[in-house]
C-alpha cells in the first residue's frame, strides 16, 4: 500500500465515524428533542437545530484503541476549542451547548474530566486549561492557546460553561452495536439483521444528500417515521423492499439478461426498447427479493407458489381472449400487436398481490417475466412452439 494512502486512513474511518455516529446522536436524542433537526457539516461535524439555529454543536473525533488518555495539552482539545472560538460565539450565555464526543477516555483530574456531564468543576478546568494557554508548549496548539487567552475571564468561563465532554464513546467498529441497542424497541423478531441493514441504507441515503447539500437538515419527526416504516414492512400483511430502482444499473442488467428467453419473449410482441429494459429491471428485482424472502424466513415457498398460479390463471384468461380475437389467418404483424397489447394490459394490473399491504407494482411485473423466462406465460400466439427451442438451449 502507498505511504500516502495508508497515512489518509485514520482521517477517512474519522469521517466515517462522524457521518454514523449521526445517526446514533439522531436515536439516543431524538426521542427527548422531537420538535428538532440534526444536521452534518452545516454548524459543526454535527448539530441540533431548531428553526433554524444551532441548539447544540457536536465536535466528534475517533482514535483507534491505543490505551492513550485524552490530556489537556492534546491537540484534539485545542482544534475543538478553536471551532468553537471561531464559530460558536464563545461569550454568549445563550449559545448552543457545545460538546467534545471522543473515543478516548477523558486523563483523571484533567479539566476534561472535568466538563463531563456529571461531576462539573468548571472552576477546576479553567484554571487548568488557562495554565497550559500560557505555557509556551507544542507550536501546533500556539495560536490557538493564545486566542483562549485573548478571551476575556467571563468569555472563558462562558465558554466553558457550554462544553461537555463525552469521553470514552464507542468505536468505529462498534458503532453497528450503538445503533441496535438504541433501536432494540423496534427489532422484528427474527430479521433483526436484515431490519438493520435497511436502516443503515436509509441513513446512508439520508446522510449523502446532506453532505451534497441536497437536504439541510432531518427532523427528528421525518427520522422516525422512515424508520417506523421500515419496521412496518416486517409484518405477516407486507414485506421488505431491499433494492429500489436507483439502486440498480439498467445498463449492466440489460448485458447480463439479454438473451434471456423472457426478453426473447418480449422481442417476438415487439415491446418497446425503453420498456423492455425496464421489465428486465423488474425482473431482477422481483427474482433478487423472492430469493432473499425465502433465505430470511419473511415467506415461504407455499406462499410464492400461490401468487404464481394465481398470475398464471389471470394470463390463461387473457391470452385465450386474445386468441380468440385472431382470425385464424392473422399474420405476424397482427400477432405482434395483438401480443403486445396483452402484454401491456398485464403489466397494468394490479388486483394480484403476494401480500395484501404489499402492493408495490414492480414485484407482480417482474413475477410474469419470471414465468414467462420458464415457458409458463407468453405473450406471442405461438410462443409455445417457438419457446422449447429456447429452454432446450439453457438445459
């Protein structure tokens, strides 16, 4: 590995870190903040907003489990200390609180054990914090201990007075266990893995469009609410969409199915492009979900069996309406267009479902595909004879 790329490593698990322990600040808080938001990179790494002001600033840093004590000569306190000289408005009284979320574990009788929550002496930790300001000490921290003192002594105690030092939090690799046991309330028996995962993809979600500027905050109402839906789709009524559209690269999945004989299938009606690709789309989806149900226990194969036979007889019905409205004599073209409209009008429905609250049109469209990639369903008059020459190619 380069020099440059390993030395970037600790600084990139950092802003990892910053952007997941988010989300573990969104669930440990939101439940006593709800009329608030959560914000990234907008006041500090993170902050609690209301209308639109900082309400509390959060500086976080990760250190990987060395054993090494967060002193009061570190440069973590004195980097935290000038974001909040620059930005914070350190003499304001009514200032948000302001508060040092680390790893490592706070020195005993330091002025950062001090500002913990619990067991404040503010008076203690200044006197220290002004003792080290005027040592002439590492030049990396200087200017900053130079600034602290510039303050004058009601700013400085101001100041200290908004800080809290949450020492000894969790580390990057045990962020996953933060989340859950703040969520431990909303785990679905069962599929507590596949639950969380979806939570995490929500949030990642959540989190990019904060950092792009797409979105400036997350109400705490709006969080729990994604998340209450998200628990909603492990019931006995519905179930867990894993892959959405956008997750997924139409241009790989149309290079990795196009010979499939459902596409062939759709070739012989004269589907569309646009739309062929589409129904590959659906395909996959319907095909990766059905799979991935089945391995988490969310259903059984009874189940599925079920649906399938229930979209097999709506297509028997149909496609003898349509054969029944070809003359015996109809050529290719009409065929085609006889097919096609079929196919369209099937694609259309909506009245099957493989769960009563599980309505969302992709599965029940990819599910015909999936039929007609076995020769079950077709949508051409004579798909029958034209398909056994391509399932006795895939054997």
């Amino acid at each position: 590995m380069a020099q440059g790329s390993h030395n970037a490593a600790p600084n990139a698990v950092g802003y990892l870190h910053q952007v997941r322990w988010a989300l573990v600040e969104l669930l440990r808080s939101g439940p006593d903040r709800p009329d608030l938001a959560i914000s990234l990179e907008m006041y500090d790494d993170i902050a609690w907003e209301n209308a639109g002001t900082p309400t509390e600033m959060l500086q976080v840093k990760h250190h990987r489990a060395s054993g090494r004590s967060l002193t009061d000569r570190a440069a973590d306190v004195w980097k935290t200390l000038r974001v909040w000289m620059d930005t914070a408005s350190p003499g304001d009284p009514h200032g948000p609180r302001l508060v040092l979320v680390t790893t490592q574990v706070a020195a005993p009788d330091s002025a950062m054990a001090a500002l913990r929550a619990f067991e404040r002496d503010e008076v203690a930790a200044l006197s220290m914090l002004e003792e080290i300001a005027n040592e002439d000490g590492a030049e990396e921290t200087r200017p900053t201990r130079r600034q602290f003192l510039a303050l004058d002594q009601a700013e400085r105690r101001t100041l200290l007075h908004r800080i809290r030092v949450a020492d000894g939090s969790p580390q990057a690799h045990d962020v996953d266990d933060a989340v859950r046991t703040a969520l431990q309330w909303a785990l679905p028996n069962g599929h507590e893995a596949a639950f969380l995962a979806m939570v995490w993809h929500w949030w990642d979600g959540q989190a990019l469009a904060l950092l792009q500027g797409h979105i400036a905050k997350i109400d705490v109402g709006a969080a729990q609410a994604s998340i209450n839906d998200i628990r909603n789709q492990f019931t006995s009524e519905t179930l867990p969409t894993f892959i959405s559209h956008r997750d997924v690269d139409e241009n790989e999945l149309r290079a990795k199915y196009h010979t499939q004989p459902f596409v062939q299938q759709m070739q012989w009606v004269a589907f569309p492009p646009r739309n062929l690709q589409k129904a590959i789309v659906d395909y996959y989806r319907a095909y990766t979900h059905a799979v991935r149900w089945v391995e988490e226990d969310l259903i059984g194969l009874a189940e599925l069996q079920r649906f399938e036979d229930e979209l097999v007889d709506e297509w028997d019905r149909e496609f003898d309406w349509m054969l029944d409205n070809l003359n015996d004599d109809a050529d290719e073209k009409e065929k085609q267009e006889a097919g096609k409209a079929m196919l369209r009008g099937l694609l259309a429905q909506t009245g099957i479902t493989v769960r009563s609250r599980y309505n969302d049109p992709y599965f029940a469209r990819g599910q015909r595909h999936i039929l007609a990639d076995d020769g079950r369903i077709g949508w051409h008059a004579d798909f029958k004879s034209r398909i056994e020459g391509l399932l006795h190619a895939r054997v």
